[in-house]
C-alpha cells in the first residue's frame, strides 16, 4: 500500500536491532485516515472470506483491529497478554508468545465463550516480523475448532521470515508494507 510506505518513510524511525517505530501514526498516537485506508485494504481482500469475528493481541493492534471491524461489521476480539499463569482457567484458551520487540515471554488469553468453532477469524496486528503473536493467534483460533480466514499486518518485516513460515502455514497474509531490510543508518527498503 503506497500510502503506509510514504508515510513510514516519511516519519518511522529506525531504532538499532531492526526495530522500526510507527508510533507516531500507527501504534502509539494513530493516524485515524491512514488506518481506515488501511482498514480498507484489509476488507477489500477478505470481504468474501465470510468473516464473523476479528481478532488480535493485546497493545497496539487494538485500535487497527476496531477499524477493520467497522468495514466487516464484526465484533473484535483481543488476546490478552498475561504474566500470571494463575489467570489460565478453564474459561480461557492460551497460548504463549515471545514479543520480538520486548524479548519477554507471555501468556495469551482468549475467553472461551467469545470465540467458537463458527467463528471465521481474520487476524489483524500491526507487525509482523518473527511471526510469534500471528502463530500464538492462530493456535487460539485452532483450538477452539473456529477457522482462521486469513492474517492482515499492516507491516512486515520479510527478511525476519514470520510471514514466509505462516503463508507456508497454508494461510493467506496480506501485509500493506513489505520491509525487505533495515539499516542501522535509518534507511527502509520495501519487497
């Protein structure tokens, strides 16, 4: 999508360690018009998918999530990250990630009673990179027998492989902007 390319090259920073921030207009303070374009997007690729329900993970694809939703006119559900193993219940599915930007390990809770095995799932996050939180989802989704339709990213990290081992998966990834690399200098190349 030439606009989020535009505007990450525009006002992304490049941190050391292949991190990227877009928390100028993505993550932290979001730009309302660029992710309904992006929203957009995500609805014009899945819109016959039959889609019942969007999920993410807790933090920053929240505000992504809500906005896709409007277009497919769903419910969205959020994975919550938990450091307490004690809030794993029977009235939860869970997983576990490792957040690549933060290098912990979390549990992933998603209530039972709000995904079911009718649910056609698009998932929705705002990076993917080693492609941990998107597989974290997808296990949630699995194990409550629901389908997963397909994953959006708003960005992806390529040369990191999360992407390439989930469409290997078997599952459609539309990403709207393709890193293929970084530089420690603050340069952006996309795929």
């Amino acid at each position: 999508m030439k606009l989020l390319e535009e505007r990450i090259l525009k006002d992304a920073e490049v941190l050391p360690g292949n991190v990227i921030k877009v928390d100028s207009f993505i993550n932290h303070q979001m730009d309302t018009e660029l992710i309904s374009k992006c929203s957009e997007a995500w609805y014009e690729a899945f819109k016959d998918a039959g889609v019942t329900k969007i999920l993410t993970i807790d933090g920053s694809g929240i505000g992504i999530a809500c906005l896709t939703a409007l277009h497919f006119k769903v419910p969205v559900l959020f994975a919550k990250k938990s450091n307490a193993t004690s809030k794993v219940t029977d009235e939860f599915y869970s997983t576990t990630v490792v957040s690549f930007t933060h290098g912990h390990e979390y549990n992933v809770l998603a209530k039972k009673k709000f995904i079911t095995k009718e649910d056609r799932v698009l998932i929705i996050d705002d990076f993917l990179a080693n492609g941990s939180a998107m597989r974290a989802l997808i296990s949630l989704v699995k194990n409550a027998g629901a389908t997963v339709v397909g994953c959006g990213a708003a960005v992806e990290k390529v040369y990191q492989g999360g992407g390439e081992y989930i469409r290997r998966l078997g599952y459609r990834v539309e990403s709207l902007a393709r890193i293929s690399s970084l530089s420690d200098d603050g340069k952006i190349e996309f795929c």
